[in-house]
C-alpha cells in the first residue's frame, strides 16, 4: 500500500506552473527569468550555452549585489493552501547560488497588481533565515497552520536558485465559486486530495486531479502489471463535504494499459477528513464505510467516460476509484454541489 506521504515532498507542488502558479515579480532577474522557479520540469544544465548577460542558467539568477540589502521575488501559488514544507532547490548553481534564504506567506484578498501585494501584504515568517547549499535540494519544514495565497523568497545577499516547490494541501474557499454552482469536488485547484493508493510505480497519484486533460502517458496515475490477486486503487479527500451528481473517467493517452473495467466508491467521514496516516489507512479498509456510487463498468483505452447514472447516496467526504485488475487512468471529475455552510 502506498498509503500517506512519509514527508512533504510527496504531496502536490501547490506553486507549479501546472497548477497555475506564478511569479508575480521580483527585484532582479538579470542572468535568468523569475519564471524558471516554477517550471514543472527539473533543472536542466546546457554546457557551453551563453547569452549576452553570461551562461545560460535553468532557474531564477539576480546579478552581484555591490549595496547592502538582499534580492526577492512573490509567487502566487496556483492553488491557495495550507504549506507542509518547500525545497530550494539549487542545482547546478555551484559558484553563484545564495548564501541563505527565507520565506514568508501572506492572504491576498482579489488579484491586486504585483506592486500593490509587494506594498501592501501582511507578510508571516514561515521559514526563518536559513543557510543554503550549492546543486542541491534544500528542504525546510513548515509548521504553520494557516492557508496561504502568495510567498515570499528572499535570498541573501543575491545568486541563483533553479527551483521553488511548496508541498502542501489546497483548501476550498467558497468565495471562489458561485453559490449554488456545481463543481468538481476532487479537483486539486479546489483543494481536493489524493491522499493515498494501492500503487502508482509509473505514474503518479496527484495526476488524477490536476487541471485540464493530460499531456501524455506519463502525466496520469498508472500501475505496475498486477501478477497477482487484487485490484488497484486511489482514494481522493474532496475538496469540501458535497453531493455527486456525475463522473468523468479519462484513460487519455492509455491505450495498451488502460484498466479493464473500474467501480468508484464514495464515503461520508467528516471526522477523518484531515486524519493522521492511520487513521486513513483504517478508513480505507474499513468495512461498511464505502458505498458504491458507479457500480463496475468497463473501460475503453484513451477515451473520456461520463457517468450521470450514479446510485443514490448522500453527501460525501471521500471518493475511492477501483480499477481491475491495473493500469492507467490519465483524469477523473466528481462533479458535484458544495453542502452549504
């Protein structure tokens, strides 16, 4: 069982460019664009690549500082959210990399201009001054409960940073969406979650739930060929208590190894909604705690199913998606009403 995330990094990259984030702006960028922080892609390094500023560098690079101060840039996570944990990842700056760094977050209300948030934000220390290392991940553990819209990265004095990853879990904010609007509860941009699966050695979980079609085989959840008993597996925390209305099923770009058939369960634990690896884990296996909303159903390769014909059930906390006996399934949607508060 793949179960919950032993550390941060295994939850979704709240920041990503393929989740919407975004560097807002920064106070230098003059060896390399803000906006390489957060490319989905790793690092890469180009020997003997030049541009008219000096090397060509896959990341966020500010010049030499001369005056006293320190360098900075905002980003505005694509999916607002409770931060677990961020890696500044600086490889390949080896010579040129900051000498430390921090973190701030802030609530941003609206979409105000850059200028404006860098003005006028609250900003909360999440990570203090911490020392870097060159070419290398550095992780820093964040224990601060409150959801964030924006972060800060301050560097000091100045240099390079390839990557910025923020690991964490999104939250729904009602103010988002219209009222009495149907949504889709398991969509990471609306604070769902993929907390956990049976297996996912080719492809990962969080795939499931991210925005827009996939891109290719690679960009969905798929599993190792099952020589054995059993069936595969992922559980989804919904965005926000809410009633099924429809489901999508997408076994995009699955053509050899889509799943031969797939039920999808739903469940109404309000109580474990943000619950510890155990107690999820005992959610998960827990008889009478599942009730099946799409009964078995086969599956065609690198097509979208629609399902409106769902056996009636009440408002639910957790979808389970079930594929027989493996696989790849590129997307799904639990559409739905939001229970009102």
């Amino acid at each position: 069982m793949t179960g919950q995330p032993a550390t941060f990094t295994d939850l979704i990259d709240l920041a990503s460019e393929r989740v919407f984030g975004s560097v807002l702006l920064a106070n230098d960028e003059f060896f390399a664009p803000k906006e390489g922080l957060l490319k989905a892609t790793p690092a890469e390094w180009r020997e003997g690549a030049y541009t008219e500023r000096g090397k060509w560098m896959d990341g966020w690079e500010t010049r030499r500082r001369r005056t006293p101060g320190y360098d900075w840039c905002i980003v505005r996570l694509g999916i607002p959210g409770i931060v677990r944990g961020i890696v500044v990842d600086t490889s390949f700056y080896r010579g040129n990399y900051p000498e430390s760094c921090s973190i701030d977050g802030a609530v941003v209300e609206g979409v105000p201009a850059a200028e404006t948030i860098a003005a006028d934000a609250r900003w909360t220390e999440i990570v203090p001054r911490s020392p870097l290392q060159g070419d290398v991940r550095n992780e820093f553990p964040v224990n601060v409960a409150t959801p964030f819209t924006h972060l800060r990265l301050n560097i000091f004095p100045d240099g390079g940073v390839a990557r910025l990853r923020v690991y964490g879990d999104g939250y729904f904010d009602p103010k988002r969406h219209h009222p009495g609007s149907e949504i889709d509860l398991a969509a990471a941009e609306n604070g769902g979650q993929a907390l956990l699966c049976s297996d996912m050695f080719f492809g990962s979980r969080h795939n499931l739930i991210m925005p827009g079609r996939s891109t290719h085989m690679g960009d969905g959840w798929e599993t190792r060929r099952r020589r054995g008993p059993g069936h595969d597996w992922s559980i989804v925390k919904l965005a926000t208590r809410g009633t099924v209305h429809r489901i999508e099923i997408d076994t995009d770009h699955f053509k050899g190894n889509a799943p031969g058939r797939c039920t999808v369960e739903l469940c109404d634990a309000r109580a474990v909604s943000t619950a510890p690896n155990a107690d999820i884990q005992a959610l998960a296996s827990r008889v009478g705690a599942w009730h099946m909303l799409l009964h078995e159903t086969p599956l065609q390769p690198h097509s979208r199913h629609r399902f409106t014909e769902l056996a009636a059930h009440g408002p639910a906390t957790h979808v389970r998606l079930n594929i027989y006996p493996d696989g790849g399934v590129a997307r799904m949607r639990v559409y739905g009403m939001p229970e009102n508060k």
